[in-house]
C-alpha cells in the first residue's frame, strides 16, 4: 500500500486531522487509511501532487469532480492521470448533456473547497459515478476532504458508501 498508513479510532477518536469525509468511513466501520503530505499551493494538478506526494503511481489516484449532467450537479471520480468524458458520465448516470460544474457551486454543494472535495461526507449526497479502472486495483486513494489529506480504501467500499454507477468515465 506505499507509505505506511495513519491508523485511525472510532468516530470522534480522530483528533483535530478528521474531516467529514473520515467521520463518514468510521462510521461505516470500513477498513481505510489516511495519508497526509505538504500541499503545494503552487502545484498545477492536486492529484498529480498526491500521486507524487505520497509515492503511489496515477492510476491509483483518484480525483473527484462534480459536473452538470442535464442541470443537476453530479459527482465524477476518474484516475488523476487521465480525464473526465463528460458524455460518458452523462450516460452512465441516464442523461444526455455534461458540463463541468461551477466551481464555487460545487464547493458550496459538497462543503468541501476546489482540490479537497471528497466523494464521501459531502454536505448534500449528489449522484456519484466511479471510473471502472478503479475495480483493478485493490485499493484507490481519493481526497479526504481537504488539499493535502488522502484516504485509501478498497474501490468497492467507495462505491457502496456513495451509491456509485460504475462506469467507463474516464479517458487517457
């Protein structure tokens, strides 16, 4: 798994470094871990700062993005080292039409800040579709809810605790 992992307690055991996002994985009593590392502010790419950060390889990265699949803001998780296909995401989830959110609407939406939204414990549960690739792996790391802050767990848990379509959404 990389680096080793920051073991973690029982809801409220985490200490000041817990965000909603961990609150929601104790709760559901899954196995995960969470890796920190220094953010850069001046990094062009908050995934590609983690992959590298933490010394796990692109594709095990995951980056959440919320767009617009036929107005209604929609969450989209795909491998850092490649890109969202907005029209695969708008078919994966039964819509015709995809468009990249507003960000201020997407921070506002899910609670968390650009570069540190997290699939889990967002303020309001939005639709959420996982690239396949992520099933190829035994475990995927995704934001833990703030820049700089991981959590790695299995790509099966992750689908399950956010109600996940798996789907072919990613491209590169």
């Amino acid at each position: 798994m990389g680096k080793k992992p920051e073991k973690l307690g029982k809801p409220g055991k985490s200490g000041s470094g817990s965000t909603p996002a961990i609150v929601a994985l104790e709760k559901a009593d899954v196995p995960f871990s969470v890796h920190a590392y220094e953010h850069d502010p001046a990094a062009s790419s908050y995934g590609g700062e983690a992959a590298e950060a933490l010394g796990v390889a692109p594709s095990r990265v995951f980056k959440t993005l919320v767009a617009e699949v036929d107005g209604a803001l929609t969450v989209a998780v795909v491998p850092v080292a490649g890109s969202l296909d907005l029209k695969a995401l708008a078919a994966a989830v039964g819509g015709k039409r995809a468009v990249m959110a507003d960000p201020s609407a997407a921070e506002r939406t899910t609670g968390y800040v650009r570069g540190g939204i997290s699939p889990l414990g967002q303020r309001k549960r939005l639709p959420t579709a996982l690239d396949a690739s992520a099933l190829t792996h035994p475990t995927i790391h995704v934001s833990a809810g703030r820049r700089g802050l991981e959590v790695e767990l299995a790509p099966g848990d992750l689908a399950r605790l956010t109600g996940a379509v798996v789907a072919v959404i990613g491209k590169g």
